[in-house]
C-alpha cells in the first residue's frame, strides 16, 4: 500500500484527525471534551427555549421551503443529495431556487451563483451545486435574507431548497430531510466531545414532515430511532466510470490504472473516503493528500506545485471548480477530477412528493408571515 503524504499543515491535520477518531468512541479525548459539550447542550437547550417561547422568530416565507441538513459534524453527503433532490424536483415539474450559507466564500450580502462565479468569493459547494442543477442559487449568511433576494431575482420559483439549514431555525420549514453518513451519530455525543451539532433523536424545527438519509454504505453503528419514528432511506454512492480535466475532456478511470505516477488529493470534510473509493476501483496512489475542507485554490496549487509535474492528480469535483481555473495552459500538472454519482431511494422520492403535494399554493395561503 501506498505511504500517506503528510498534507501542507500537519499539526492541524493530526488534531483533526485525532478528533475524528475521538467522536468514534468514548475514550480519553472525548471524555476530556465532554464539560465543554456539556456547556454546548445547556447553550443549545437555551436557544431552543427561546425559540419555543416566541423570543426567537423564524420567519415564514410564501413558498415552500425543504431543508436539507444534518445533526453531525461535515461530510455527511449534503452536496450530492442536493443536486439529486433539485434534478428530482425540476422533473416533477418544480421550479426549484437554492439558498446556501457558502462556506468559505467572500460575500457578505446575499449573492447570486451562477456559472461563471468564483467559489472564493460565494462557496465551492453551491458553485457545484448552480453548474450541476442549472437552478437558481444564491448564498448569504442569513438564510431568510438570501431566499428572499432569491425570490425577487427569480420570481418563476416555486419552492427554496435550503442547503446544510438543519440547525438554522431562522428559516420556517416545511419539510425536513437529514443526512446521516456511515459514521452514524459517532459516540452519541454533542460537540467537542462527539459528533453532534445537536441532541439526537429530536424532532424537527418547524413541526413539518422528517426524512432521514444514510449514505455511503452500512452506518458503523445502528442509528438510534427519530423520535417521530421517521423511516431510514438510503442512498448508493459510487465514483463514476471517467474523469474529466479543465477542458473538458473526459477519460475513461480504467486508463489510470497504467499511470506511472498517480496521486489524489482531496480538501473535503472526509478526504479519505474519496481515496478509499479510488482505490477500490483498482488505482495505486503513490500520494494521497488530504486537505482542510473548503481549501482555496491557492492552496490546492501550492499542495501539487511541491510535487513532479508528471504526477497525474484526480481529485473530487468540489476542489475542481476552484483548482481547474486556476490551471493555465503553460500549467505542466495533470489533473483530473472525478464525479461521485448518487442514486436516491424512489422510495424517498416518493415520500418528498408526498410531502409537497399539498403545499402547492402555499404561497396564496401563506403570504410574508411570521411564526
């Protein structure tokens, strides 16, 4: 097997690393963080009262609104289940608009995403998202803010599809949709301490229908039952048959397979997945470096420019639209990035339908309100 390259900045690599593994279980890091995850449970309790008495609004907005989020830290499949989730709607005859916090990007008021965006300045992952799905899309930092932009940019739209909103309470929701990954809840406990961003199981925000997700392949532990006793659906992922570099021409994976010097680099939330899916198709990786999620394009460049130019680089999707810009044609590296195709459970699909169908109208019977 291949050595790990160690990535550009290893003591934060190994601290992260190091938590990863402490949310798995219950061992001396965790029980270490658990006071302060304690003092987040008392803070989250808090916010929640709060909003439960009235002192918090969240406001309701004159469409439908499907959040799609999850409970643990990162890396769960979001992104994907997104792009799956408006291609459905788009097909049942939805005219769906996206909104999205943009990590990692510039803004500071809400912006539109569209092809020709920088993801430094709105997010990689709606940057994805607007070139996958075609659909509007726009981030900002309030989530009520940037639906609102969007609607008056796009007034076709007929449902807001909000990306990563699970905790964003701000934002009335009609339907919810939570995504696990195979880490399952971890150790079952809340930040610092494990991998929850909030106490599971709990009902959701806003009172509308739950959905829960799993993807990736078997959870490492079974999934404590939602308090609803919401169904788990599932959703089969795999890296597809080519890759494509920043021409756009496509190459079919198997062709890696006679590469002389072949490395892969990933700055998402689980790089080392991706690599794990590389090389169950058959590929030697003779460099794997696992980057900080949401890495820039600088860094991405100066993580390949310490290499030899003849390394043939495959990286995930989310780090081409920052990396492949960046690629002028005197650029000697060789990169090619590798789409990851999900496939939703009809199951689920039907469920969501369910769900919607009698929100059509919504916005003659809602108006601009609050509750």
């Amino acid at each position: 097997m291949a050595a790990e390259t160690p990535p550009p900045t290893p003591g934060l690599n190994r601290w992260s690393q190091a938590l990863q593994r402490a949310w798995l279980q219950r061992g001396p890091l965790a029980r270490l963080l658990w006071p302060v995850a304690w003092l987040y449970g008392r803070l989250w309790a808090l916010r929640a009262a709060l909003y439960r008495r009235g002192v918090l609004h969240s406001t309701r907005l004159p469409l439908p609104v499907l959040v799609v989020g999850n409970v643990v830290v990162g890396g769960a499949g979001k992104t994907p289940t997104v792009i799956g989730l408006v291609k459905h709607l788009q097909q049942r005859g939805w005219h769906p608009g996206v909104i999205s916090r943009g990590h990692g990007g510039r803004h500071r008021t809400p912006t539109q995403v569209t092809d020709r965006s920088s993801p430094a300045e709105v997010g990689d992952e709606p940057t994805l998202i607007a070139r996958a799905t075609g659909a509007p899309v726009m981030v900002g930092r309030h989530r009520v803010a940037a639906a609102q932009a969007l609607m008056a940019q796009w007034p076709q739209v007929d449902i807001i599809v909000s990306d990563d909103g699970m905790q964003h309470w701000a934002l009335h929701r009609d339907v919810t949709l939570v995504v696990f990954d195979t880490r399952g809840i971890g150790n079952g406990w809340l930040l610092p301490a494990g991998l929850l961003r909030e106490p599971w199981p709990a009902p959701a925000w806003g009172h509308g229908p739950l959905f829960v997700l799993q993807t990736g392949g078997p959870m490492a532990g079974d999934l404590p039952p939602h308090a609803g006793a919401a169904p788990i659906y599932t959703a089969t992922r795999r890296l597809a048959a080519h890759a494509l570099n920043a021409r756009g021409e496509s190459r079919a994976l198997v062709d890696f397979l006679h590469s002389p010097r072949l490395g892969a680099l990933a700055g998402i939330a689980q790089p080392h997945a991706f690599f794990r899916m590389l090389q169950a198709q058959g590929l030697r990786l003779d460099h794997t470096l696992a980057l900080p999620d949401h890495a820039d394009a600088t860094v991405l460049m100066q993580t390949i420019a310490g290499f030899d130019p003849h390394v043939v680089w495959l990286c995930t999707e989310k780090d081409a639209v920052k990396l492949f810009p960046a690629l002028s044609p005197q650029t000697p590296y060789q990169v090619w990035a590798v789409p990851l195709e999900q496939t939703l459970d009809p199951a689920l699909l039907d469920a969501i339908d369910d769900a919607l169908a009698p929100l059509h109208g919504l916005s003659s019977r809602h108006g601009h309100q609050t509750s």
